[in-house]
C-alpha cells in the first residue's frame, strides 16, 4: 500500500515535516523571547497566546496531511472537480 501511493504522498509529507519545523522554531523562539519578556513585564499572557496559536498551527497541519492521505488513498485526488 506505502509503495502505490509514495508518489502521490512525498510533496505533501515533505511540505508538512517542513512547515513542523519552521513552527517549532516559531515556537522556541517565543518561548525564548516570552521567558525574557516576562522576566522584565511579569505578564505572560502575550507569549502564552503566540504559543497556542503556533500549536495549532501544528495540529492543522498534521490534520490537513492526514485528511490528504485519506484523500489519496480513496481515488479522490482531484478534489477541484466536486465544486
């Protein structure tokens, strides 16, 4: 089943694992800047929104890839052609 679908599926895990790691380093970049803002504000509300914000971005992009995996493996591939 992985060897029918691999070259249908390399462009969106690729872009996914690529767009996790551009995340996660939003994301230790914020925890980094929220430990200095709050050390000098006493006031993480900031940072611990950018933070939230930045893990759902992750959780909708491991969504949208396992939405596009079960897209793939079900024949749909052209999903422009339902509108």
């Amino acid at each position: 089943m992985v060897k029918k679908y691999w070259r249908k599926l390399w462009a969106p895990v690729l872009i996914t694992i690529l767009m996790l790691i551009v995340l996660i380093g939003y994301l230790f970049a914020f925890l980094f800047v929220g430990t200095v803002y709050y050390a000098f504000n006493g006031s993480a509300l900031l940072p611990v929104l950018f933070c939230l914000c930045i893990c759902g971005g992750c959780g909708v992009s491991v969504f949208v890839l396992w939405e596009r995996i079960k897209e793939i493996e079900s024949g749909e591939e052209d999903d422009i052609s339902q509108y």
